[in-house]
C-alpha cells in the first residue's frame, strides 16, 4: 500500500484534467511521467518527483549516505577490545572457528589486538582511536552504533543488501525508495544523486543506486568528477546557449501543436521535461563548481576544485543537500584492509585512508550544523560489514597487518537528522566475535531510516509481480532509542 | 491493493457485469487473494486459525462449528461476518495489516455467496481452449477484431478512423523492424495521394514485406534477450567479458526463419538433450548460460551455482508461465498453490549441468566451420613440424652458438639466464639444451626463415581461433547431484531430498518417461499447459499495442491483473498452439486488425472513459525502447550499417573515470569504422557499466530476466537524444544528406516522419533555419563545430554554416514528441 491513498485523488486529477479539452495544467502534466505499467502504484497525481505526504513526521528531510567500500576496521577504529590486545598472537578459540567460514582464512588464525590507540572522547566518553583524529571533535555530534550485524561475508551480496535489502541483484536501492517515497524539494535537480571516489566504483554495482522494478525516475544520477556532471547536459559544442534556447522554442512550438491535434498527455509532459531539462542544464553545473568557495571552505574540507577526491564529494553533498536533492550517496573505495599491501594495513595504510577521510567528514557535519541543516539532514558513514578480531590468513606471515571480512558485529555512526547527539549503542564481547547487546541487523537499520524519513517500513511498499515489496523484505524493526 | 481495485472497478465500470452472475475466478478470488490468502491461503507454515480460503472444501466446511462461505447465505458465512465488523479484535483483514476491503467488493462478496458461492480455479490455471468468436455484422472480420468489436459494442464504443497510409508504414516497419521505413518503402507502399484506409492486398503486402526483412529477426531478438537476461560480461563485482555472442546470433537466426516457438523453447532449454544436437543447439542451450558467475575472491563456487540455478528456475517461469516461482524458493507461495518442495523438484531438473561458477565459464562449446577446421589443423602440423625442426637442434643451425654463449647476451626467462651464468664446465645437459634451444629459436641466423615461419603460423592460429559459447551439459551419471530442499532458501541449510517433478496443480508429466530437463522443456509447450502460450502471445500483443491483455505480462498468478479481453486471450493461445506456434503467423494475425490500424488520435472524452486505451477504441501509441531510438536516428540519417552478428561493439559512450570492484575498466575502446554504428542489439552490454543511454530509457542491466520494461519520461532522456554524441552525430550525417536536396526540409521529414512538413512546420523551422545560418556565418569556428564533431570533416566544398544551421534543424526534428513516439 502506499503511504498516501492518492488513488481517488489522482482518478479525480485525471478527469479533471483529460475533461478540460486540450488545455493543459502543469500540475496534471507528469501524469504518465511514470511508466503506464506503474500506474497501479502511482505515488502522487501529478509530478512523480513532487515532495509528498509521509506517514508520520519525518525528522530527516534528506540524507547524505557516506559508504566506505570495502569495510573499515571498526576493531581499529572505533570498538575497542582490551581483552583482544592482552591474547594478541594466541590462536583462535576453537569454539569459534567451528562450522563457520571466512573469505580468505582457513585453519586456525592469531587473534590479533589493535595496534592503534584508543581514548575517550566527548561528553559521552565515546571509544575512538588514533587513526581518525578529527572523528574525535564529532563525539558530541554523533551516534556510534557499535551493535551492527549483517548475513553477508563477501562485499557485493553485503553490499546489495545494506543498500537494497536483499543479497541478490534487482531490488530497489535505498535512495530510490527515500525519493519514491518523498519526491525532491527541488525539480531542477536529480532527486537522487550519486557521487563515486577513488576511481572505483563499488562491488555491489549499479543496483546499489538502481531503482529496481520501481520506476527509473526514481534511480540515483552519477555525477561525474570530470566532464558533463550529469552525462550530455551540455549543450554539442558550437551551440551557443541562444541558439539552444531557440531550438527548444521551436521544438515546443511544434509540439505543441501535435500535442493539441493528438490530445495525448504524454506529449505536454515530453514538453515540459524538455523545459526542466534546459533548467537543469543551469543548475546542474552550478551547484557542481566548487570553485566559488570561500577558501575557508575548501581549506577545512580539504576540497580542490577541479580535482575527483572524496574531499570535494563531501563538499559537493552539502551543495547538493542545500539546494534540495534529497538523497545523496557517496562510495569511495579502499576500505578493504586485508593487509596484502602497505595501503590496505591497519597501521600505516589506514592512517593514510583516514586522512583523506575524516576531515571532509567532520567538515561536512560540521558545516551542516553552521548552516542550520544537520537537523533535518541524516548523515551517515560506514561500511558493508565488520573486520575479524583475528590476522587474516594469508597475510599472517607478513610485515603488514590485515583483517578477514567479518559479518557478524561492525560499527557505523550517525549524525543529525533526529537521531541523538553523543550517544554510544549497543556493545559487542569481550573479543569482538559477537555482538554483547543491542544487537542491530541492517535490515533494523534500514527500518530506522525510513523511520526517520517518514515512513512505516513495513507500509511502504511496491506492487510487483504480485506482490507489495519493501525496502526490509520481511524483517527488521526501528531502533527506538536512537531515535532523539 | 490499488491495482486490484482498478482492475474489478475496471471490470464493473466497463463492462458492467457487476449486474450479472458474479464469476468467481474474475471477480471473488482477487479479493480473496489479495485481502485473505497471506494468513488463509496455501502455506500451511503460515496458516491462521487452521482456515484455508483458496480451497472450495476448507473454506466451506465446518471450522470449530465456524463456516467461513454458507453458500447462499452471506449473514450466516464468517467470511462476511468478519470483514463488516467494527469489532477490533474481530474484523479482517486484521487493522495492522493496513487493507481495506472496499465496501463495492463486500458487496460483491455478499453476491457471490447470495448466489450460491460456485467455485472455480484460477483463470489462468484453466486449460486453454478456443473460444467461439463472436457474430460482428461484417463478412471477412479478422476474429481478433471481432472480439474486440464486440466489447467495444458492448460499451457503446466503436473503432475509430482508419491511420493513413504514411503513419502505417512508419508504424510497421518501426513494430516489425525497429527501423523507419526507407525513402523507397515509402514510396512504394504509400505513394503520394494513397487512398486512406489503405486497400487491404497493399497493407497485407506492407506486413508480409517487413515480417521478411532480417531487420525482423534483430529488433524482436532485442526483446528476448531481455529475457534471457544477454550480456557480454560475467557480472558481480568484477563482471569479466564472456564471450557468448554466438546465443544472441542464434536468437536472431531462429527468429528469423520463424522457428515454431515450442521448437525455439526445447532448443534453448535442452537442445543438448536432443539426439545427435547440431551446433545450432547447443548453442541455443546458452540461454541458461547467461545467469551471473562470481568471481569475487574468497567466494564459494557452490553458493554461487546454486545462485545461478535459481535463477534458472525463476527465469524459466517467469518467461514461459508468467509465474514468479521466486516467492516458493524460501516458503510455500502464499498466494498461489506453489508449494516450497515443488520449487525444489523443478530445481531438480536444473540442478544435473556440468557448470559450476567457474571463471573459465566451461563447459564451453566451440565453434568452427569445416573449413575454418580444414585450415587450423594445417596450420597446426606445420608449426608441430616447425617445432620439431627446433627442437632436434640441427648442428647446422649451431655454428654460431659458442660465439654468442661468450658475448654474454641478457636473457630474460629466469632459467635459461642461470644456465648462461653457470660455469660451462658444470652445466647440466639439460641446461646445456636450453641454452642451445633459445639460440636456434632467438638468434641462429641459419634458422631465420624457419623462425619467421613460425611466428607467422602462430599468429595465424592465435587468429583463427574459433568462437566458444558457454552451454548446457548434463554431468555424467556417477556424478549427478542429490537435490534437498533448502530451507529457508538457505543454500546450507538442507531439508528433505526431492526428485524431478512438476506442481500438481499444472498438468502432470507423461508417466514412465525420463524426467530431465528435455523432459520439462516438452511440458512447457505441452498442448495441456495452461500458460506458456497465454504468455507469449500476451508478450507480443504488449510489444504491438504499448500494453498487453494481462497488464502485469510478469504475472498471471493469483496476484496478476486479470485480463481486459479474456476470451480474445485464449482464442489466440489456442490459434498459436493449433498453428503450431507460428511466431509471424500470430504477429502479422495482430498486425492485421483494424484495431492496430486505427489513427492513434484520441479525445478528451476517450480520455476518460479508457485513459490507457485498454479497450482500443483509438490506435496504439508508445514510446520505444532506448535501442530503438539510437537505431532509428542512425537509420534515419544513413549512418547506421547493416552489418549483422558476430562480436559485440563499442559505439560512442562518455568516459566514468571508474574501474569495476576488483576488475576492468568501466571505460572503452571504442570500436572502428561501420562498428560504430551497428544496430543497438550489438553494443556491447556490461552488467556493471550498462550503455547509459539505453537505461536513461529503462533497459534494464541484464542481470536478471526482465520482462517488462518500464517507460519513463524524463528530462534526462532529453539530454540524450538532444546532446549525446551518438545522437548529435545523426543530426550532423542528416545535414549533409538533405542539404544538397532540392528541397531539405521536406527530404527531413520524410526520412524522420514519414510525411512531408506542414505550412506552419515550415514556417516555425525554416526561420531557426535562417537565424541559425546568421549566426554560424559570423562564427564559423563555431560553424566547425557543430558540422562536424563528432562526426569528422565537412565534405569538400561544402558550405559549413549550412550545414550547422540544419544540423541545428534536424535537432529539433529528430527530438519532436512524433519522431521520439511510435504512433
């Protein structure tokens, strides 16, 4: 069911509209913006991308999503285990070993303390460690759900389900569900925005911003670095803003009049989605320069114009944010610290990562909270699933340290956007190999941020091929005490 | 929840049987299905107060003393009871379940039950047969107009004017061919003055023309490799190239020669099955070969084969039957009579093949011609003959080695190089051959035409080397595979072992035969399959008319849409069983009516009365598929070749900047000369890095079997056919073919529309024309520009800013709503 019953409204827009003989409203104009087969689950009358009523209040409006590809370190960077650092080097407890199953170990690894620093910080005595020294000045803003739990050991099905709620390829993405459900509160730009770091894009693929069966309006634009941000929304070279202000004249002009003569909705929305498409062509590559940014901007970003880094993404996700998108995902790649090189360690290597990332990120949640925006902006940083308090197995005889992927307990952090300030969640054992308490799958995750953004996970659905889906298929459950 | 309400007020609305005798399986089982089934249908797991509604017995039997349906009495049935309660605690659907039955289906439900609650099965569960056509007045009607006729009578609708001759060409050949017609098709099937309606022998012609072109074969290939889920890339994240091509030709050849569809479904499910298969077969079996492999490390291969089995199950029910089995592969269907053991008896049949998620994609079938054979094997002696030469260290060829072991020459490969720094007294025989070896085989000047030789043989062979294509094949006896169910869908977790088997509530398999998977293939297209023929034709009745008679073609289960013309479905399910699945005899049958002839213009009083033109009182209009668009314009403009199969290409296509997780890049090397503009069916398709234009207009990635495309109207589909490269460059190639014309804006308009330009079209372009040129002959770098990037250097003597101007021109024809629709 949809979280509005628009249907009588939408069958009284219609005849409203189709009865009014040829002259068209704007407002009745994206009526089959959607595909004709979607009409069953038409989510708004008229402009598919309209914001649009939610359940319930939402507390975040949007929401900045920062995926670190790869999964962090969270035993060296946020969840610190004294107990694994005094049985540093002994073997694995048998106990845990038995009948399970790892990506890169076999036989019996070392369990492997942190090699990093930890302290508290905040007012919360929030556990973070040296290798992510701007994180600290964030404790008071932030929640560290350190109960995190996911089914998935390998990155592409851990991935596809963290963002899609099912380990297989097809499902709509999280982003495309937020914009399904709310709209944009800007229709010069994407709804939905994606921008990828570091060269790679993540394993999950295209189906991580995909729309799945939900219509395609709904899926997630990638912006480019370099080139047209949005892909051909310049104009061919040789052809001067004026001339293409004419052609678009002209091309209305005529189809209008086709418009009257066939007395199809279809073509007064093809006219103006040619409209929004000539708007966007201003405002997509404005909101995309960062090079008007004070200085002190950039500097405390750590952002350079004209440079791919996830500096400038970070930046370029409060422009987008501030100017109304309401979804906005960032992937950036090489968190896969295994250990089987320098850069993927977690001494060295992850000191390396870190940097390039926890300014921007502290900038961004910082610079949100200045402008008044964290409130109602969502912003979350984490990864697909967790690192074993163990050595990862081929690497045990080398000089680099490095962790097997681990499904079973990882760390994320959440900041603005109704959740708390300065709150610590959830806990795992003593060694790291289960969560203690609070446990929170992904898929009670998930339930939370749409819980945040409206919506009754359970109520917020899609009809295809029979049957109504949703974003948690048929689990998960809000973790109330996260909410503020 | 809306689409059924849409659907029986459709029903009620349109043809007012609401009034009639209420008929359970149209009109009571989708309200039980969608409102009762969760909790009282076939899973028995998930069964509430032990009551079952889908079955006529349990629902009417005594239940602890509660009868949910007493036929004739709806007072006394729990069913009403229960859903007109204002009781919390009592009324159904339960409140957290967020339905409500609306009161015009209570209602209904009331009737039902006053009317003596007759049961029936499923509609699409029903064995198909031929319906008698209804009586229209005229003599000759095509039966299909005849259904159509008589429910438009039946609404007080009637057909409306015939389309003219010009718009059903265009609409023809773009249905038939995915290409516009030709200036000389034009000409020849709708010349000046053609009489509208257009005389039927000339339209038959018209039809027959295009059914025949190869043009047929590539565009409805399109739509089946949909299907089949067809890409050029492994996918997961490091989506490697697969060479599989040759399955994609074979769609089009098969299509083509108009192989009976039950043919072309036992080829692709089993053709390794059939006694002494042909290479055609088994090629044909790399249907089942276009599922995904993982190559991710750490990952494990069963996880991954299973994945891929299931996929296999999934898509072979949802192409053919219209079933998503999906939901029975953790629990038993909550609305359809599927239970999660005859999910894995299916799985069972697809569970015995040799395939495993291995990187190397075996078993794989190579191709090769006779000739193509003939020459490699004789190539192949002579390079064995070669090596032998090399390899018996002729002394002749050795009167200079002493002199080179001296010079000290830098040797690369790591043995030999130790055997050159060894001292020569302590050198073992063999790396005395070595070196000897790497002498006549790098340096002997004696030996130099001999070594050319064999490079040059050798490279010919690395050239021949014939094309594989992954496929289907049964492992040997001793190794099949036991199938358990998984419990849960959890590939670990096993239950009960399972046999080959079909679901009880479709026909049974024939008894005493082998039960594999040619087996199930010959059940697919069966006489007594209630579906796949339902199915198909629905699927192609979509593909002409923008929606199919089910409007949910991905579902015909309890959950689907019911069918607008339900007896018109089954007359043509029968006709393509009886014609003996006869693909173009069921197209052109279509094709044929004059319910596709009709001009597409509509009223704002059709509007209303049948917004989505189910009922077909005007004729179909749609937008096409992204291929198709990219196709067109190149065709249009002269550009496009017609050049047909083989490797896939690489047209035109921005550069990400990215490289897949633990893979390629995601950027190409684009492809040559007429490669670069082949129809859209050869680009190459990349799971992880799709063409973007196509999915800008809703192609799916190929990662699962689609069946339906969406349609979307976006502004970001302007981009494409308004700045893309790919699109910009027919605009440019479209100048300079009508510039020299006599009259440039008609010659424009016929190649993009069909028809010639109207007074106010020519006013409108002709000053964008002339403003245009104004402005280019200040600026003729800019001129340059947009005459020529990308398409390359303005003919000789040409006048550029002529050329820019229309190239600006023909940008505005060729994104006119009526270039961009199919109408």
């Amino acid at each position: 069911m949809n979280p509005v019953r628009h249907d009588s409204l939408q069958l009284t827009t219609r005849r409203t509209f189709l009865s009014g003989a040829g002259q068209f409203s704007l407002g009745a104009i994206a009526l089959h913006a959607l595909q004709e087969n979607a009409a069953a689950s038409l989510p708004a009358a008229a402009n598919p991308m309209l914001p649009r009523v939610t359940h319930h209040a939402a507390k975040a409006k949007r929401v900045i999503y920062l995926h670190m590809s790869g999964a962090p370190p969270h035993l060296d960077l946020f969840d610190y285990k004294p107990e694994l650092v005094k049985h540093d080097g002994q073997n694995c407890p048998d106990s845990i070993l038995k009948g399970r199953t790892f990506a890169f170990t076999t036989g019996v690894p070392k369990l492997m303390g942190t090699p990093r620093t930890f302290k508290r910080y905040g007012q919360a005595g929030m556990w973070m460690s040296d290798a992510c020294p701007n994180f600290h000045t964030l404790a008071d803003e932030i929640t560290m759900v350190r109960s995190m739990n996911t089914d998935q050991f390998n990155h592409a099905p851990a991935e596809l389900l963290l963002f899609t709620g099912h380990t297989r390829q097809g499902r709509p993405s999280l982003g495309s569900w937020a914009t399904y459900g709310l709209g944009t509160e800007n229709q010069d730009l994407p709804g939905f925005v994606t921008l990828i770091s570091s060269g790679t894009q993540p394993s999950g693929g295209q189906g991580l911003w995909g729309s799945g069966f939900i219509p395609s309006v709904y899926q997630g634009v990638q912006c480019r670095s370099k080139g047209d941000p949005v892909l051909y929304a310049s104009d061919p070279a040789g052809m001067s803003r004026n001339l293409r202000r004419r052609t678009l004249d002209a091309l209305r002009e005529l189809n209008e009049v086709q418009a009257a003569d066939l007395g199809h909705a279809e073509t007064v929305t093809r006219i103006a989605q040619y409209e929004l498409a000539y708007r966007m062509q201003m405002s997509v590559p404005e909101v995309m320069d960062i090079s008007k940014e004070p200085a002190g901007t950039l500097e405390a970003y750590g952002a350079k114009p004209g440079e791919s880094s996830f500096a400038n993404n970070c930046l370029l996700a409060r422009r987008l944010v501030e100017k109304g998108v309401r979804f906005v995902q960032l992937f950036d790649w090489g968190w896969d610290f295994h250990g089987t090189s320098p850069d993927s360690g977690i001494t060295d290597g992850l000191t390396k990562k870190m940097a390039a990332t926890d300014k921007p990120v502290a900038a961004l949640i910082k610079d949100l909270r200045q402008r008044g925006l964290l409130e109602d902006t969502l912003v979350i940083w984490g990864g697909e699933f967790g690192r074993t308090p163990f050595r990862e197995g081929r690497t045990a005889a080398s000089k680099v340290l490095g962790r097997d992927h681990y499904p079973d307990c990882f760390t994320l952090f959440m900041a603005g956007g109704g959740v708390k300030a300065g709150f610590d969640y959830g806990s795992t054992d003593e060694l790291g190999f289960s969560v203690a308490e609070k446990k929170v799958h992904v898929h009670d995750f998930q339930a939370t941020v749409m819980h945040l953004l409206g919506f009754n996970h359970e109520r917020f659905t899609y009809r295809f091929q029979g049957r109504d889906y949703r974003l948690t298929d048929v689990h998960g459950h809000v973790v109330r005490d996260l909410l503020a | 929840m809306r689409c059924l309400f849409l659907s029986v007020a459709l029903l009620m609305v349109l043809s007012g049987r609401a009034v009639t005798a209420v008929d359970f399986s149209r009109q009571i089982r989708p309200i039980l299905s969608e409102n009762c089934f969760f909790c009282h249908g076939p899973d028995e797991a998930k069964r509430e107060a032990g009551l079952r509604l889908d079955d006529e017995v349990a629902a009417k039997a005594s239940n602890d003393g509660v009868v949910a349906v007493v036929p004739g009495n709806p007072e006394k049935s729990a069913l009403i009871q229960r859903i007109v309660s204002s009781d919390p605690d009592e009324v159904m659907p339960p409140p957290k379940q967020h339905k409500v039955i609306p009161p015009a289906q209570v209602e209904l439900l009331k009737q039902w039950i006053r009317e003596g609650a007759r049961w029936g099965r499923h509609w699409s569960y029903e064995k198909v047969q031929r319906p008698p056509v209804p009586p229209v007045g005229e003599v000759r009607t095509n039966p299909l107009d005849a259904f159509l006729q008589s429910r438009l009578k039946h609404e007080k609708l009637a057909y409306g004017k015939e389309a003219d001759a010009r718009t059903l060409v265009r609409r023809v050949a773009l249905d038939l061919t995915g290409l516009p017609p030709t200036l000389a098709e034009l000409e020849r099937f709708a010349p000046p003055g053609a009489p509208t309606p257009m005389p039927e022998g000339d339209y038959e012609k018209l039809v027959s023309h295009y059914l025949s072109l190869p043009a047929f074969g590539e565009h409805w290939a399109g739509q089946w490799l949909d299907l089949a889920r067809y890409a050029d890339s492994s996918g997961y994240p490091s989506d490697q190239p697969r060479e599989i091509w040759a399955y994609r030709d074979w769609v089009v050849r098969a299509l083509n020669k108009n192989m009976p569809f039950d043919q072309f479904t036992i080829e692709q499910m089993a053709g390794d099955l059939l006694p002494s298969p042909s290479d055609d077969q088994l090629i044909a079996t790399a249907f089942h070969r276009n599922t995904m492999t993982q190559n991710e490390g750490g990952t494990s291969d069963e996880e991954f084969r299973v994945a891929a089995i299931v996929d296999r199950v999934n898509t072979t029910f949802a192409v053919w039957m219209g079933t998503t089995l999906a939901c029975a592969q953790c629990h038993t269907h909550k609305y359809d009579p599927l239970t999660q053991k005859e999910y894995f008896q299916i799985y069972a049949f697809l569970n015995q093949t040799a395939d495993a998620d291995r990187k190397d994609e075996s078993p794989l079938h190579e191709i090769q011609t006779a000739e193509l054979r003939a020459q490699r094997q004789k190539l192949q002696q002579e390079a064995a003959a070669l090596e032998k030469q090399f390899s018996a260290l002729p002394e002749g060829w050795l009167k200079g080695y002493e002199a080179w072991l001296s010079s000290k020459p830098s040797i690369k490969d790591k043995k030999t190089a130790e055997a050159l720094a060894a001292e020569a007294a302590k050198r073992t025989p063999e790396q005395v051959t070595l070196l000897k070896g790497h002498y006549v085989r790098q340096t002997a000047p004696e030996a130099k035409a001999e070594r050319s030789r064999l490079n040059a043989v050798n490279k010919e062979l690395a050239r021949t080397k014939p094309v594989s294509v992954p496929v289907m094949r049964d492992l040997p006896a001793a190794e099949r595979r036991k199938t358990q169910v998984q419990l849960r869908g959890n590939w670990q977790a096993l239950g009960d072992e399972v046999n080959e088997g079909t679901p009880v509530v479709f026909p049974s398999l024939p008894e005493g035969k082998t039960r594999d998977r040619l087996a199930l293939a010959r059940w697919l297209v069966s006489r007594d399959n209630p579906l796949t023929a339902r199915v198909t034709v629905n699927r192609m009745w979509e593909s002409l008319f923008g929606t199919g008679i089910v409007r949910t073609s991905e579902e015909f289960g309890s959950q689907g849409e019911l069918p607008i013309h339900p007896e018109l479905l089954d007359w043509l399910a029968a006709e393509f069983m009886d014609s003996g699945w006869d693909v173009k005899h069921m197209l052109k049958l279509m094709v044929l009516t004059r319910a596709y002839r009709q001009d597409s213009r509509s009223t704002p009083e059709l509007n209303e009365r049948d917004p989505d033109n189910r009922l077909l009182a005007r004729g179909p209009r749609f937008r096409p598929a992204g291929e198709l668009l990219r196709d067109q314009a190149l065709a249009a403009s002269g550009l496009l070749s017609f050049k047909m199969g083989g490797p896939a290409v690489r047209p035109l296509a921005p550069n990400m900047g990215l490289t897949t997780a633990f893979g390629r890049s995601n950027d190409w090397t684009l492809s040559v000369g007429e490669d670069r503009h082949r129809r859209s069916l050869y680009t190459e398709v990349r799971r992880n890095s799709p063409y973007p234009s196509f999915s800008t207009f809703d192609a799916p990635n190929r990662e699962v079997c689609t069946i339906r495309r969406g349609r979307t109207n976006t502004p970001l589909q302007a981009f494409v056919t308004l700045n893309d490269p790919v699109f910009i460059e027919t605009h440019q190639a479209m100048a300079r073919r009508v510039l020299s014309a006599a009259d440039p804006l008609d010659l424009l308009f016929r190649l993009c529309l069909s028809r010639a330009p109207s007074a106010q079209e020519r006013t409108t372009l002709s000053r964008l024309q002339a403003e245009a040129l104004a402005d280019y002959r200040s600026h003729p770098q800019e001129a340059v520009k947009m005459a020529c990037e990308p398409l390359g250097p303005a003919p000789a003597g040409a006048d550029v800013a002529e050329l820019a101007a229309w190239t600006a021109v023909a940008n505005v024809v060729m994104n006119l709503d009526e270039f961009v629709m199919r109408r």
